[in-house]
C-alpha cells in the first residue's frame, strides 16, 4: 500500500488535469494533398495558432480528418483593493 501511494500523482496535478479546458477545430484533407504538405499544414496551425495534433483520422478514400486542441486559459480574476480615505 505504502508503494502505490508514491506513484500517484499530487493533488493539485490532478486538480489541473480536471480542469483542462479545450478548444477544438476539424481540418478535412483531400486525397490528393501529398503528405509532405499535410504535415507543413499540420506544422504551421501548431507553430503559430498553438493548436496541437488530437487525432488523426485516415478514410479509405485516402483523405485524412484531422481533430486539433489547444487549452482554453482563463485567467482568475485579482481582488482590487479598496482605498480607504
């Protein structure tokens, strides 16, 4: 009992990861795409919008669907402290 109490991870990573919100966005590539450009695609949306690769999804037509997530930051809003005259 006490080794399986190591490996777990802490409770503020755990809290993280439930809180993970993401965004996500669906690119349709035809067959006729090489794969070389595909992935020049995939690179450019990872590079400069921050989106990383979900899953990717090859038809039998050839086609590929790929699924990109990048996490939705909220940032928590500070107290403003109050003047007193």
């Amino acid at each position: 009992m006490r080794f399986l109490k190591l490996i777990e991870p802490p409770l503020r990573w755990r809290t993280m990861m439930e809180m993970a919100e993401y965004s996500y966005m669906v690119l349709y590539l035809p067959r006729d795409i090489p794969r070389d450009d595909a992935r020049r695609i995939l690179t450019d949306h990872a590079e400069y919008g921050q989106w990383e690769l979900a899953r990717m999804l090859r038809n039998a037509d050839g086609s590929r669907k790929a699924t990109l997530r990048r996490q939705i930051i909220r940032p928590a809003r500070t107290p403003v402290p109050r003047f007193r005259p």
